[in-house]
C-alpha cells in the first residue's frame, strides 16, 4: 500500500509540472509566484506580476506589513513567465541598489526574453528595461537566476536552447538545453556578453545562484547526465575563466524523459563550501540535502526530508554560521503546508522538522530570508494572503 501511495504522489508531481509546463504564460487571475528581498534599512521588497505588468513594492520588515504603492517596471504589458519554476526575481546590494530580472513569454512555444531593471536610489525609480543577453533569436531564454556579490557584481543566469536548435540544423545529437549567464560590473548599466556554463541541462528547472566575496558565482541546476539521467550539477564561475568545471552534486539516478519543474536550494556553507538541497524523483523519491566541499567538490552522503507521499518538495534553504534552515512545501487532502527543519552545527545534524504554516487553497513556493541572525518565512498564499513569520527555531 505504501508503495501505492507513493507512486500516486509522484505521479501527481508530474502531473502538476506537465500542466505548468502547458499553461506557461497564461494570467489566470494574479500569479502567486513572488521574490522577495530585504535590504539594509528593515525595509521587506517584493516583485510580483499582475496583468502583464512586473510590480515592486516594500513594507516595513520589523512590524505588521503594510505594503506601499506598487511600482510598474514595465509600461507595456507582456506575458510574464509566473508557472512552475519561473518568477521574477530579485536581488539587493550591500549600497542598497535593488535589482529585478523576469522572464518575458514569447509566441513561440516555451521561448522568452529575460529582462532587467533597478533602482539607484533605494527603490524611488526604477530604469527603463532591457533584455540581459545580446541573442534575440525567438527561442528558449528562461528560468533566470539573478545574485549580486558583496563588491557589487551582479549575475544573471538562465536556461537557453540556442545550441540544441544549432545542433538540430547540424543534425547532430544534443540533449536538454543549456545554461548561460552574463554579469555587470557597473551595477546594472550594462551587461557582458553572454557566457555558456554547461551543455545538457533539464530545460525547465529553476537555477540556484548565489555570489560570494572573491565575486565568483556558484550555480546549481538539474542536468541531464549520460543515460537520460536527471540529477544536478554545480559550477563556480568567474569572470576571469571561461570554462567552468562542472561538478556532480547528486546521485539519485532518476531517469526520465520529461522536465520535473523542481529545481534546487543552495547557501553558503562557511569556508568549507555549500549546503545544498534537491527534489529526486527516482528509486528513493524525496527531498535531500547535502554539503558540498567548495574545494573538492565531494558531497556528503544525502540525507531525506519531509513526507514523499504528501509530495514534499520546492526546498529554501538559509544559513548564519553554524545555523542552518531548510524549509519546504508539503501537500495533504485539504492543505498546504510548510515544513521547516534546523540545524545548529552546520548541517551535519537536525532538529525534527515541524509545521510552521499551514493555509488552504493554492500557494507560493517558500523562500527563506535572513534578518537579525533570525530566519523568516516568505510565503505567497491565495486564502491568506503574503505570509511572513519569524521562524520559532
């Protein structure tokens, strides 16, 4: 029975990831998916999408949310990538500039442009958009990553099918997409030309990115390793290398022909490297979490959260020193819920997880932020509204 259950619960994930995947583009009243950001002076901005138009408004982080007026970046409406894995995103400097990238749909079926504007003066104006990468071919640009370092570097990465549609035309043998990226250096006023990381990725699982103090990136994403398998890959990138080592980051093995919609969670591990966590939908189907040796590239023996049978999944993961945070979604007949789990001594042992929020109806993905050495919960909901909640543990 329990094997049942499972395989129900996995079918339904995919379900879920295969009707996102159709619906791409498509408004159906307000989107859910929203990104949130705080900045130096308590103040919580998020990006949201509504009727075409990319918002960003801000609320006191410190008392009961009042959110400001929202501010439009872009004056024309156009069909915002908001399902499955896409969502605008966005990232704050340490100066305080606010930086916002999306994912433009185009006509052409799971095509895109990926946008970008900021503010320099603390969220007051917003610049005119403009498209991150220099190839405007109609063709697959989405599921953008963004992260700014602490010198101010900013990073936009995406997944791009411009070499499995050369490869096409070349009638040779390509698998997956690929993943690209361009940086700033002038915060935002201009961007590198595009970069490729790695061939061979799945095509519609969100990026993890995030930037460190050398002002390298360090990406995750799921990649389509020999034999049709769906595991992931890691990759520093520096603007002084152009060819980055691609590193295996998991071993689950799951082998399938389609794009899950679920993609991974990473955060800063200290100076031994990165604390990572993943959806496998194989043999051992669950969410997992890692470490990974920022300088070996070795990853310690994956261990499983949450309820596979109430489709544990979509991680967020945060991290101050030794504390470490993983939260997660989870699903049961007549709710959503958010699980979170806590780590005091660096993700080598846990706390059991335990319920932090709970609502019916649809929902967001979590996304955890840090303030004050405390962790918070962001979460979109549609019964009750934008949930933000200092995590008890």
């Amino acid at each position: 029975m329990k094997t049942i259950k499972l395989l129900l619960s996995l079918a339904l994930v995919m379900a879920l990831a295969f009707n996102a995947e159709a619906h791409e583009g498509h408004d159906h009243g307000p989107p859910l998916a929203v990104s949130v950001a705080l900045d130096g002076q308590d103040n919580l901005w998020r990006v949201s999408v509504k009727d075409g138009f990319v918002l960003v408004d801000k609320a006191t982080a410190s008392s009961p949310l009042v959110f400001s007026a929202p501010k439009k970046l872009n004056q024309q409406a156009h069909k915002v990538g908001t399902d499955g894995d896409a969502r605008p995103k966005m990232a704050i400097a340490k100066n305080g500039n606010i930086y916002v990238t999306w994912t433009q749909a185009l006509p052409t079926p799971y095509s895109g442009y990926i946008w970008f504007s900021r503010s320099t003066d603390g969220g007051k104006t917003f610049s005119q958009p403009s498209i991150v990468h220099q190839d405007r071919a109609e063709i697959t640009h989405r599921f953008d990553g963004l992260a700014v370092s602490p010198s101010g570097r900013i990073y936009v990465a995406w997944v791009d099918k411009r070499d499995l549609i050369a490869a096409k035309k070349a009638k040779q043998a390509y698998e997956g997409a690929a993943i690209y990226y361009a940086f700033s250096d002038d915060a935002g006023a201009s961007f590198s030309p595009e970069r490729k990381v790695a061939d061979s990725s799945c095509e519609c699982c969100r990026i993890a990115i995030m930037a460190n103090e050398q002002g390298d990136a360090v990406m995750m994403w799921r990649h389509l390793f020999d034999g049709g398998v769906r595991d992931h890959a890691m990759a520093k990138v520096s603007v002084n290398a152009t060819n980055p080592t691609i590193h295996r980051a998991s071993f689950g093995n799951w082998k399938i022909d389609a794009c899950p919609h679920h993609g991974p969670a990473i955060a800063r591990g200290g100076d031994w490297g990165y604390h990572m966590a993943w959806f496998d939908g194989g043999d051992k189907a669950g969410l997992f979490y890692a470490r990974m040796d920022g300088e070996a590239w070795v990853s310690s023996p994956a261990k499983r959260f949450g309820d596979a049978n109430s489709q544990a999944g979509h991680p967020a993961l945060i991290s101050d020193g030794e504390q470490v945070w993983l939260a997660w979604k989870e699903m049961t007949e007549t709710a959503s819920l958010i699980k979170l789990a806590k780590s005091n001594d660096g993700g080598r042992s846990w706390d059991a997880p335990i319920v932090i929020k709970q609502t019916k109806g649809k929902s967001d993905y979590p996304q955890l932020l840090l303030k004050e050495a405390k962790a918070y919960l962001a979460w979109n909901t549609e019964s009750d509204g934008f949930v933000w909640l200092k995590v008890a543990l």
